[in-house]
C-alpha cells in the first residue's frame, strides 16, 4: 500500500503539490470513487486510479545502485546545482528518489528507487540499518578512538550517539587493531552487548571488496585511513563523531546501507540495477530488522 499523491506523482510528471490540487478540483477517482485525501492508500497494482478521465498504471519499481560523486545533490530537483537524478539517463525516466541522503561532498552507494516503502524501512529512525563508511582524517586516530565511537558520544545533539563502531585501517585495507585480541573481558564484552554478531567482520569484507586503490591512495602524511559503521542518520554525523575525537574528516565515501554493498566497478558518477539477488537480500533484511519501540 502507498499513498495516493506519492503513486501519482511518481507515475507521472506532476509534482505532489500538483497532484493534491488535481485531488483538491475532484479529478481524481479511484476505482470509480471521487478521491479526497492525498494520503489515501491505493494498492498500485490493482486498484483502477483516474486522473480526468485517464487511467495511471503503476509502471513498475525500479532500483538503480549509483555511486554518488562528489559535488552532487541528494535531492530530486534543485535550481543551482547539479543532482543525483541528473546523472541518471534513458530507460529510467519514472521518477525515482534516493533513500536517505548523504551529504554534497561525500561519496558512495546511493539506492535510487520508486519504492516508496522500502525506503521508508531503510531510513527509518525507529529501524536500526547499519550504514559503512571509509573515512580519511586528518590527525592519528588511535585505540582510545575506537573505544570513544563504541561508548557513544556527545555531538550536540538531545542525546548521545548510539554505539558504532570504527576501525583503523592500513593501507591494505585490514583493520590494524582488533577488540577481540588484544582488549581486556570487559572491552570485548561491551562490543558483544553493543553490536550485532559479526559486524566486524563484515567491515572487513566490504572495506577489501569495495575500496579501491584510488580510495587508499587519498591518504596523506599525517592521516588516519577509517571505517565507520552506524545505524543512526544525524546530520553530518560521521563528520561530528570524528570531530568529537580531535579529528577532522577530509574524504568520506559510503560503502554499504545494510546488505547491500558498493560495487567497486561503479566509477564515480556510474550507476547500474540492483539484481535480483541485492534486491531480494534487501528486502528479507528490511522484513527482520529491529524496529525500536515507542
């Protein structure tokens, strides 16, 4: 089920504030019946919508994975600069919009989609979907770091971040310091209570299978090469956290959004489907994952 302004905005070229005036004048029926709410629920595929007498058909979901470049919205439309849908070409001229943003200078995955409830369960607050990130910082990130990121931490927000993890990397990708081998029982013991099991090393996997070696090569004297893994969305969070510390982050690219990963064949700029597999792993994720309570 979607909302009825959202179905025909996204199968059509009207805006939603287009569409609500449509709905608003009475040329809106579905199955037979005036419509008078935009946030009424349709279910697209069988319910008939008209629009002056026409019918809108539910063209379809699509799902495109792009690898976001830097210098470019994350916003469907925007007067002045360049946005993420204006990299996108022929056969993909539904509207589609990318679910959560990230910011103009930062790089990496972007699901750009018309599923409206997908989305809605990735980016969800309630929902805890881990995002991976690669971070170049400015300054020597250190042990004391990792366990500052793992307890949380102020960034000037009502409350304080919730536990994620980061991790050093070396210039070959592989974590220089590891919690479960060299911290005493009491370190290893908030990781287990604060993270799901495994995420460390899925870290590890995403961080040899989607950084390439122009990503490593970004790294500068006196740098520190980072992963990052959250399942919060604050703004420019990444950014604050490594402030936080006495860091400053000067490239970050976003490898992963739950199951599903960068391709490291993508160039900036590139975009390509999902497969079936991506697309059918996303959405089991999305079914299971925790949803906070109230």
């Amino acid at each position: 089920m979607m909302r009825l302004d959202r179905f025909l905005s996204g199968e059509s070229e009207m805006t939603r504030s287009e569409v609500k005036k449509k709905i608003k004048s009475g040329l809106v029926e579905v199955n037979g019946i005036t419509a008078v709410r935009p946030e009424q629920k349709i279910n697209p595929s069988s319910d008939e919508v008209m629009i002056g007498g026409k019918q809108v058909k539910a063209a379809g979901m699509v799902y495109l994975m792009l690898n976001k470049p830097q210098g470019v919205l994350s916003v469907t439309e925007d007067r002045r600069a360049r946005t993420v849908l204006d990299l996108i070409a022929q056969p993909y001229t539904r509207k589609l919009f990318p679910a959560g943003r990230l910011d103009k200078d930062t790089e990496g995955l972007l699901l750009l989609t018309n599923d409206g409830m997908l989305v809605h369960k990735l980016i969800s607050p309630s929902r805890h979907v881990w995002k991976i990130y690669f971070a170049v910082v400015e300054g020597e990130m250190t042990k004391a770091h990792e366990d500052a990121f793992l307890g949380g931490m102020e960034i000037g927000e009502k409350h304080p971040t919730l536990p994620a993890v980061m991790r050093r990397l070396s210039i070959d990708g592989d974590f220089l310091w590891r919690m479960e081998r060299e911290s005493g029982e009491g370190a290893e013991q908030r990781e287990t209570e604060a993270l799901p099991s495994g995420l460390p090393l899925r870290m590890r996997q995403i961080c040899s299978e989607s950084l390439t070696l122009g990503d490593y090569s970004r790294c500068g004297e006196g740098q520190s090469l980072c992963a990052v893994a959250l399942r919060e969305g604050k703004f420019h969070q990444v950014k604050r956290m490594f402030e936080a510390v006495g860091g400053k982050v000067v490239f970050l690219k976003r490898l992963a959004m739950g199951s599903l990963m960068l391709d490291r064949e993508l160039a900036p700029g590139a975009y390509r489907p999902l497969t079936a597999r991506e697309l059918r792993e996303l959405e089991e994720e999305t079914r299971t994952v925790r949803v906070e309570e109230p």
